[in-house]
C-alpha cells in the first residue's frame, strides 16, 4: 500500500493559467494582481524571484529568500515584494522572519506580506 504525502503545511497546491501555486490564497492573489496588471496600476509582475542573501563560501551553500510575486506598483512608484502568509506561527515563519530581515539589512528590500 501506497501512503499519499501529506503537505507538512496542509495547504493544498493548485494550478491557475497553467501555472501550479502552493496554496489557494498565493493562487487568488496572482488573479487578483493579473487584474490590477492588466487595468494598469502594476507592470513587470513576476513570481517565485530568487534572491540570494547569504554567498556561497569554501564551507557552506548559499541561501536564497525566494519572493511569492514582485512588482513595480506605478501608484507606490516602487517596487513590491509579496509573500503569501497563511500560518504565521512555528518554525516556517520564523525562517521566513529571518530570511525578510536578512534581505532587508543586505539588500534595502522590505517584504510585504499578504
């Protein structure tokens, strides 16, 4: 007997436009930006944009803050960095918490979460 993989998140992927999101909210939230891209108020929408914050060295890897969507919002004039939160407790998030402050100390960038 086979065992499905439970998400360790129990959020539950979904595919819109042809393109699969890990949850139901980050999907809802790429429909509602496509809307405010295609009226005009936002341009240059992307997802999943990775941006390193720590190097590589001799002993260890790189790490990586990866960005649900980013955006250019022309009412703003700047660019905006989302991340999708569902669960905002336990240990994900406060990965999540130090990866934002680390981005922000290295790189200037402010997270907005949704």
């Amino acid at each position: 007997m086979r065992w499905l993989k439970e998400n360790k998140y129990h959020n539950k992927k979904v595919t819109v436009d042809g393109l699969t999101f890990d949850s139901i909210k980050e999907a809802n939230r790429w429909q509602e930006l496509r809307l405010m891209e295609r009226a005009g108020k936002i341009t240059g929408l992307s997802r999943q944009l990775r941006i390193e914050i720590v190097p590589k060295t001799k002993l260890h890897r790189a790490r990586h803050y990866v960005a649900d969507f980013v955006y250019f919002d022309k009412e703003q004039g700047k660019t905006i960095y989302e991340d999708v939160k569902g669960y905002k407790k336990g240990l994900a998030y406060q990965m999540f918490s130090l990866k934002r402050d680390i981005l922000y100390w290295r790189h200037g960038i402010e997270v907005t979460e949704v």
